[in-house]
C-alpha cells in the first residue's frame, strides 16, 4: 500500500473513532444525541471525509511545511543553527 493512501486511511480511522468519543461523551454528560445507528452512520461518513481530505491536502501542506523550512533557513544565513 502507498504510504500516502494509508496515512490517509490512518487519519480517516483517527476522524471516525474521535466522532463516535465525541458522541459518548455528550450522551454521558448530557443526554443521547442520536441512536447507535445513526452515530455510527454520521461517524463513517466523518472518517471517509477526514480520509479524501487528508489524501487531497497532504502533498499539498508537505509543500508548505518545506518551503517554510527553506525560508526560514534562508532568513538565518542557511547555516542551519537556531538563532533564538
């Protein structure tokens, strides 16, 4: 499997399982919010949209995090030791 496809998978499981503890919670606190049913439903269409946006947007903020690192290196001489 690519790398890129099961870090995506991975956030996707992260997505859904934070979904279904965000769901207990309240129904502990306060009351049931939604059936099991329908909070496993509304947790697995989470999960699939935090897996096909992680997969859209990795690449994507990989890019930005590199180029951030190269100006900021830029900014300090490119002698790689921190100025603070």
């Amino acid at each position: 499997m690519e790398p890129r496809t099961k870090s995506a998978l991975l956030w996707g499981a992260v997505g859904f399982m934070a979904f279904l503890v965000l769901v207990q919670g309240y129904a502990l606190v306060v009351e049931p919010l939604v059936t099991i049913t329908q909070g496993g439903a509304v947790a697995v269409l989470v999960g699939a949209a935090t897996a096909v946006s992680a997969y859209a947007l990795e690449h994507r903020i990989a890019a930005w995090s590199a180029r951030r690192v190269a100006d900021e290196t830029e900014s300090h001489g490119g002698d790689s030791k921190s100025k603070s």
